[in-house]
C-alpha cells in the first residue's frame, strides 16, 4: 500500500456543511484510515494508528493517519505480537482491517462520530506493554497527498452541475452512462484534483468514508436536468462510466421518480436525496443533509439559469 462529455453548463460548489469535531478516526474496507486533528508530530500520528487498529490487533499493518483540517498525513506501519505468539505462525489475516473501531462518542452536532484523541502518551503506552511491539512513521508520496487533499475538498461541498436540457431532458429520459461522463468531467474541471490516482484505490474510499463521517457530510454531485427533475449521484474516480446514485431522484415537484441508476450500496442509498424548499417556478435544490444550494428559475416547463445560494 505505502508502494504504492459532454460540455457543461453550470458547476457549484455548495457550502461546507455542520461543525466540526476535533478528532476523528475508522478502519474501512482494504485499508486502515484514521483522522486526528491537530496531529503534527510523528508520535501524535504514531498514537491515532494504534487506537485505529484496536487493543487486540496482533500482525502487521500499514495505517494511513490524516489530519483533516491541514491535509497533513502519514503512514504508520506497526507491528505487535503478545509474548507467548511466535510471529512466524500468526495467521496472515491476522492484519486485515475490521469494522469497525472506536466508541461513538456525542461530540457538538455529530453525535454518531467515531472519535479518538492521539497524543505522544497514547504511542509510549504501546510501545511499553510486552512482547513486540514497534512503529515507524514515514511521509505519504506526492501522489497519494493529492488524492488524499482531493477527499477532504469533496467531503467538505456538495457539487451541482446544470446539464444542457438538449442533452439531458429529464431524469429518466437520460442515459446513465452520459450522466456519469458528465460528472466526471465536471469535477475535472472544478480543479480538485479530480480523478485521484489509481494508486489510492486500496484507501481512498475508506477515507472518503470516514471523512464523511467527520464532516457530517458525503460526497455527493447533484444533477439539475432540463425539466426540473434531480439526483444525487456518487461518482467512481477509476470509471468515468460508472456511478451510484445517492437517494431518490425528483421531479420539479419534489416527487420521487422511479430509478435509473443503482443506489449506494449498504443502505447508503436510502436517504432523502436531493430536497426543494419552494415550488416552481423558482426551485430551490438543497443537497442531502440542508446546507446551501442552488436556486433554479423554471421557465415555460424548462430550466432557464441557477446561481449558488447559501
């Protein structure tokens, strides 16, 4: 791991959402992921990596540590074995990462949280306990700095695209593959890095994860077709033809339209979508979770113009 379109008319980014607590830190799928705020020595990215992997973590494992606020990360590569475990027998899916870790904790609007506190006590405490115990803290490439910075600005905004009504009608009169290229090519030229380096695959979903978890917000691109009609989709950074959609897609009414795309897989894809606060012929689109949006003016049945609104 440590080795490791369609023309647009409008993109908007909306504002960041919720307060933010002041440590955060998870195990995803294919990677270990843990956030700490305020980390910036290597004993304080050491101490998140081993709360991350748990009190009974026995193996081998490489553990991405980020700090969300200033994007600084390290990896952290740990080994522990008790004293009566010869590490020459330790099964080898001893250091595969679980789900999940930590305690969820109410802290200010984020009460479903996972939080950890890392600090240069946290770090001695395991070095000192019996049998072997080590960890080494070394930079993160260029590469994976980049994709790691790209996650934390998608995870922070909510970003809307106006697609050209010729090309985009409506939600069910559109194909799935286009509005896929279409966000893809959005979020390319919205300057965020966009699409992150392959090399990042093994982690960088769990990081968007857990930065979603952090933020109180998940990184979603919401569509605006020619009629009114809405949706939320997940765009995949390794397929410009493949996304999720994220909740049901709407009519200018705020009615529920029948799917396209799939949902996000693990329930994700369940919430309440895209939302409007006043009816045509001024719409205003809110994304999932409230916050700022976009207002859309609705004109002879077709969109005419949308400006951000916070």
């Amino acid at each position: 791991m440590r080795r490791l379109l369609f023309a647009i008319l409008t993109l908007v980014a909306a504002a960041t959402l919720g307060v933010m607590p002041k440590a955060t830190a998870a195990v995803g799928p294919g990677a270990t992921v843990a956030l700490c705020v305020g980390c910036t020595a290597n004993a304080s990215f050491e101490g998140a990596a081993w709360q991350a992997v748990g009190p009974n973590f026995a193996g081998e494992r490489d553990v991405l540590v980020v700090n969300p606020e200033t994007g600084m990360s390290k990896w952290v590569f740990l080994i522990r074995y008790p004293p009566d475990v010869d590490p020459r027998f330790v099964n080898a899916q001893s250091s595969q990462p679980t789900l999940p870790v930590g305690v969820a904790v109410p802290v200010e609007s984020h009460p479903f949280s996972v939080i950890f506190f890392a600090n240069e006590s946290t770090a001695k405490a395991h070095l000192n306990t019996s049998g072997t115990s080590r960890a080494s803290v070394s930079p993160v490439s260029a590469a994976e700095q980049m994709a790691i910075n790209t996650a934390i600005q998608v995870t922070k905004k909510t970003y809307f695209v106006q697609l050209y009504p010729a090309t985009f009608p409506s939600y069910s009169g559109s194909l799935q593959i286009l509005i896929a290229n279409q966000n893809f090519a959005a979020l390319q030229n919205a300057g965020i890095g966009w699409p992150v380096t392959a090399l990042s695959s093994t982690w960088w979903k769990a990081l968007k994860k857990i930065l979603g978890l952090y933020t109180g917000h998940s990184f979603v691109v919401c569509d605006i077709f020619g009629n009114g009609d809405s949706a939320c989709f997940v765009p995949n950074p390794y397929d410009k033809n493949i996304l999720e959609q994220d909740g049901p897609a709407k009519d200018a009414d705020g009615n529920d339209l029948r799917d396209i795309a799939n949902r996000v897989a693990g329930g994700g894809g369940d919430g309440p979508g895209i939302t409007r606060t006043s009816p045509p012929p001024e719409i205003l689109f809110n994304p999932p979770g409230g916050g700022g949006g976009i207002v859309c003016g609705l004109v002879d049945g077709r969109i005419s113009t949308c400006i951000k609104r916070n």
